[in-house]
C-alpha cells in the first residue's frame, strides 16, 4: 500500500490532535452546562434570566455563556448556602 506525503501529514496530523491533551473550554452552552452539572435546562434558562441569581452567564447575541469556572465557584458558593434553586 503506497501512502503520498499528503496522506502521511494527514495521518500524522489527526494523531497529534488526538494524542494532545484537551482544554477544556471556558465558556458553556446552556445545554453543554446541563450534562455538566445536572441541572435542568429550564432552571438553568431561568437562573440566566434573572439577574437577581448570580448565576455567571453572559449573553452573546441570543446566546447565552457560561463561564466553567465561575460555575465551579456559584455552585461551590450555593452548596455551602444552603440554597434552593
């Protein structure tokens, strides 16, 4: 089996991408927050609309972000409040 150059750096490449360690991103979806913290999309629509919540989520266009480690930090904070979402 004859491989070119192009199909080598090909190969090469994906290998490399998929042998490096992954950085976790530092924003989240609404629903990528949900599968990370358990926390039901709706609640969590909700918390991001009420100002009043401290949940740290930020709005690109209609989209809204959540910053992971801020989250860490909220959810660590409610946790040790007591708190009912």
């Amino acid at each position: 089996m004859d491989i070119t150059s192009e199909q080598l750096k090909t190969i090469v490449s994906e290998a490399i991408r998929e042998a490096a360690p992954q950085q976790p991103k530092l924003t989240m979806t609404i629903l990528e927050c949900s599968k990370y913290s358990g926390i039901g999309k709706d609640k969590l629509m909700e918390l991001a609309h009420n100002p009043n919540s401290g949940f740290p989520c930020f709005k690109v266009g209609s989209k809204f972000l959540i910053n992971r480690d801020l989250l860490i930090a909220w959810l660590d904070k409610i946790t040790k409040e007591g708190r009912v979402l």
